[in-house]
C-alpha cells in the first residue's frame, strides 16, 4: 500500500513561512503585500476558488482586492481594470481566475497583467523564463500547481536527477510548466496526451507520475510501475448515488486511488494534496512580488 501524501499539512507549512516573510516586510520596510483577485462571471468552481484563495491570502497578512465582474463583461471594461492594477503600486500580485467567458481573449488578458506582477505565471515572458530556466528562473513567477507539485515531489522523494518522469496531459497552466520545472531537475522527462501510442506502457516505465488532464480517476494500477511516486492534480465532481438512494456528487482526482494506490509507492489524495499547495504557492508568489517590489531579494528560492 503507498504513503499517503499529505498535501493539506505540506501546505499548512509553507503558508505559516509565508506569514512569517509578510510579517518581517510589513515590520522591516512598512510594506503590505496585496493581491487583487479578479474573478468574472459565475463558474461555480472558480468561486470557490477565489473565496479560499482570498481567505487564505489574508490568514498569512496579505491584503486582498477582491473584483467580481458580470457573466457578460466585456474584454476592454476587464483591460481597463487589469490597466489600474497595473499602475496601483500598492498592488502586487494580480490573479485574473480562469476560464473567461467566452467573449474574452484569455491569451490576451494573460498578457496584458504587467509581468511583474503575474503571480500566475500564466505570462509569455514568465513562461518564456521558465523554459529558458538556469538564472532566468530566478526572475520569473512560476505557475502555482506545478510548483505546488514539485514542492511536494522534493519533499517526499528529495533529488530527482536521472528519475524518468511521465506528464500526462500538456496544458499551458500545468502539464507544459510541469514539464519544464521536472527538465530543471534533471529527470528524463516525457509528456503524454491524449494522442499518445500506448499510452500505459509509456506511463508505466516512469518512477515519477504527474496526471493532470481533468478525466475523473483515468489512471489506474495498470498505468503503473511498482513503486511510482503519484501525483494527482485533478480535481472532479462526478455524481454519486448515496447510501440512503439519494443523488448527490463527490471530487475525486484524475488518478483512481483506491488501484493506484496498491502499485504506488507514495501517492497524493483528492481532497488534501496538490489542492492546497496551489493556494500556498500563489500566496507565496505574492509575498516574492511584495519583496522585488521593495527592492529586496526572494525571501525563499524553490
Ligand atoms: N484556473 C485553474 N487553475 C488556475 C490557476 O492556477 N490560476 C488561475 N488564475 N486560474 C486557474
């Protein structure tokens, strides 16, 4: 049976180092760190989201700026207030949440957050810095999930060097800067699609397996080899009947647990793994910002 990863008090963690860096700015320079959460419209994931993103922003002494936007926002009202952000030098970290409606250029908002600011990571120059890696990383906002992801990986397997490493699924906001920040470890890396051959055997030659393709529990033991390290970044509400023959749903992840977990040797839950390490990265992305603004150095590197 694998090690249950417990993403939840990992997480607790790295949010108590990250009150502590807010607290010695706030005291040291005078400086609040701040994050504006944007959220337009009514997904009713990306609610919950931003309400535990702003809730735990201000857990660790950050300052929030919360903005909801109507369903039917159009993409210059949302440019002019990114614009603001911008030029408000008491902001800084600002977190546009994902999707948009559909009358939004998505790739076009990304852009326009100066990249200063882009605790996401989602920008072309932040990605373009991540893919360049070596020193460019140290500029650069890495996206919360993956780096949530790599955090937990060191945590539990400590050097990666050398370890053959599987992606399973290729989005610009995990898979492709998973990908990339597992290439800095020195892994052999590979990512797997939805039009890979042979898509298992693939999967079960890695010793390190990063799923992210939002298919509710797609891989199982047979995807596997004995003694992988599972990381599971889906998070899915599927239907379930209850006890009492009622409807009503459940998350679960991309990974299904219950097999997986026999060939794994260590594996992250849904709920309370890679979940709230996102939430904690952002958070710390935002206190990094805080401090580049003040002039000073990173208070942690990764
Ligand atoms: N939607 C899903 N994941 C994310 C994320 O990490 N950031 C934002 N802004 N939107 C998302």
């Amino acid at each position: 049976m694998a090690d249950i990863i417990d993403g939840k008090a990992f997480a607790a963690k790295i949010r108590a180092e990250v009150k502590e860096d807010s607290d010695k700015l706030i005291s040291q320079k005078q400086v609040d760190p701040c994050l504006a959460v944007v959220l337009v419209g009514e997904n009713p994931a990306s609610k919950v989201y931003v309400g535990q993103k702003s809730k735990m922003a201000k857990e660790c002494n950050i300052k929030t700026k919360d903005y909801k936007l109507d369903e039917s926002t159009d993409q210059k009202t949302l440019l002019k207030l990114i614009e603001d952000l911008n030029n408000d030098s008491t902001v800084h970290g600002i977190l546009v949440q994902l999707p948009l409606p559909k009358q939004i250029d998505e790739r076009k908002v990304i852009d326009t957050i100066v990249v200063e600011k882009d605790v996401d990571g989602f920008h072309a120059i932040n990605a373009g810095r991540l893919s360049i890696g070596g020193d460019m990383l140290k500029r650069a906002f890495i996206p919360c999930t993956p780096l949530g992801s790599l955090l937990l990986l060191k945590d539990q397997v400590g050097d990666l060097r050398g370890k053959n490493a599987v992606v399973v699924g290729r989005s610009n906001i995990v898979g492709k800067p998973m990908s990339q920040l597992l290439i800095e470890e020195s892994c052999t890396v590979t990512i797997v699609h939805s039009k890979t051959k042979d898509i298992e055997s693939v999967c079960a030659q890695a010793d390190v397996v990063v799923v992210a393709v939002g298919r509710p529990e797609m891989v199982d033991a047979k995807w596997l080899k004995e003694g992988a390290v599972v990381i599971d970044v889906g998070i899915n509400r599927i239907p379930v009947t209850k006890e009492d023959g009622s409807e009503g749903s459940k998350i679960v992840g991309d990974v299904d647990f219950a097999s997986a977990s026999e060939k794994a040797s260590k594996i992250t839950p849904v709920p309370g793994g890679v979940g709230p390490m996102t939430i904690a990265c952002l958070l710390r992305n935002t206190v990094t910002s805080a401090y580049r603004h003040a002039g000073l150095n990173d208070p942690r590197s990764h």
